[in-house]
C-alpha cells in the first residue's frame, strides 16, 4: 500500500504535490527570521514564502538592488536577507511603506465599497499592521544594505537613489499604489528582473489584479497568476536597436 497523501492546506491553497521544501534546513531559516519580525507569529505562508525566495534567489543573478513596496513589520524582508546571507553583499534592499496601514484616501471607489477601510482598521487595531517605524528599523539593523523608507508610494519612489533594480516585491494590498510603484520602476528594472505581485491572484483583491493587466498590457508583458494568490512577471530583454549591434559587434559573422 502507497502511503498515505500528505496534503499542503494552508494558506487558501490545498495540494498533494510535493512541498518538501518544508523539510529544508534553509527554508526553515529564512522562514523563522520572518516568524521573529513577526514577533513569533507563524502565518502559515510556507507556499507564498517559497516562491518568493525562489524569485529572489534568480534575481541574485540579476544587476541591481532589491525593492520592497509593503513591508509591514518585514516578514518577507527578513526572510530573503536571511536566505541570500546579505551582509555578504554590496547591494541595498528598498523597503518602502507608510508603516501605519493603507493610506485610505488612494482607495478606489470599489474597495471602499468592499469594506476595505473596516478591514484597514481591523488589520491595525488587532497589530497585524505594524504602527511603528521604530519596530521595523530595529529588526532590519543586522542587515547594513537596508533601508527603511518611510512614507506614502508614490511619493517616496523618488529616493530609490539606484539606478537598476534586480527584484521587485509589491504588498500594498490596494491597487493605486501598487500600479504606481510597478510603473515607475518598471524602466529601472533590469532584464531578467523578478517582479513578485504578493495580492495578484489572492481571493478578494481582484482590483489589484485588473489594474496590474491594465498596466501590463501597455508593454506587451504578461503576470503569471499563481495557486498561492501572488503573481509573477519577469522583466523581458529589452529591443535594441539593429544599428547599435552592427557597431557592437553583436552580430553574427561580425
């Protein structure tokens, strides 16, 4: 007799296929640095965790530093600095939020009628939403590229100070902000870029997913939705131009 299935069930996914990278000693690392941001609460995002180191590992091979829009109290952060050893690199890990919750007022229309305002609220009041920088600062000083960024996206992309930009994590759990943050720093991600939507495919935050095809649709790219509710895009080699390659040299017989 085969053994009996063991099923994957958290997290809004249920599966019987393999996740042995439960087992796996650096997974489990990386996965209780971020249970200790989150001040030891587990949240049962081993599948969402995975495919976010997986794409952080990739951008590891990838020219550029690493943004973060949404951090919260750093679960996702902590997690990938601890898997990729980052003091061991020269590169800086953007971590932008309001550290407070959604702003409110770059709601759409459609989510405050969803209730997102209440749900806002809740997330705050129950301390799932971190409502102190100082926190956040604290738990990130072990790791010297962190920077902290306090604010509202849009308006804090500007100190961003890098020029190219190898992995993009987004989590701000409403749409404006989100397509804002992708479109500005869609130019300064590099090819092969790793842009990991956290909400993308995630049940309730379907306008989030619109905005983002919206978005997308405009350079001829496409997200991957994924069963673990995140969506995936990478950033495709840019045309150049056929001149530019005869002068390089790039061509073939050249």
């Amino acid at each position: 007799m085969p053994n009996e299935p063991q099923f994957y069930d958290q997290d809004g996914l249920r599966s019987l296929h393999n996740h042995d990278f439960m087992q796996d000693s650096k997974f489990i690392k990386a996965y209780d640095r971020g249970v200790k941001a989150a001040g030891g609460l587990n949240y049962n995002w081993h599948w969402r965790v995975h495919t976010c180191l997986w794409a952080a590992r990739h951008a590891y091979h990838v020219e550029g530093d690493y943004v973060e829009c949404g951090v919260n109290v750093g679960f996702m952060g902590s997690a990938i600095m601890t898997d990729l050893n980052w003091n061991e690199t020269s590169r800086k890990y953007y971590l932008l939020d309001t550290y407070c919750g959604a702003d409110e007022q770059q709601l759409l229309e459609e989510e405050v009628l969803e209730g997102f305002i209440d749900k806002n609220k809740d997330m705050l009041s129950s301390g799932f939403y971190v409502s102190n920088a100082e926190q956040v600062r604290e738990n990130f000083k072990e790791w010297a590229g962190a920077v902290i960024v306090e604010g509202r996206v849009p308006e804090t992309l500007t100190q961003i100070s890098s020029d190219k930009v190898a992995f993009l994590h987004i989590d701000m759990n409403n749409a404006t902000p989100e397509v804002a943050a992708l479109e500005y720093l869609w130019p300064k991600l590099s090819d092969g870029a790793m842009v990991l939507l956290d909400d993308y495919a995630y049940y309730g935050y379907h306008h989030q997913k619109y905005a983002m095809d919206s978005l997308t649709e405009k350079w001829g790219v496409s997200i991957l939705s994924l069963p673990t509710g995140q969506g995936l895009l990478v950033k495709p080699p840019q045309k150049r131009n056929l001149l530019s390659k005869i002068f390089s040299g790039r061509l073939i017989g050249s």
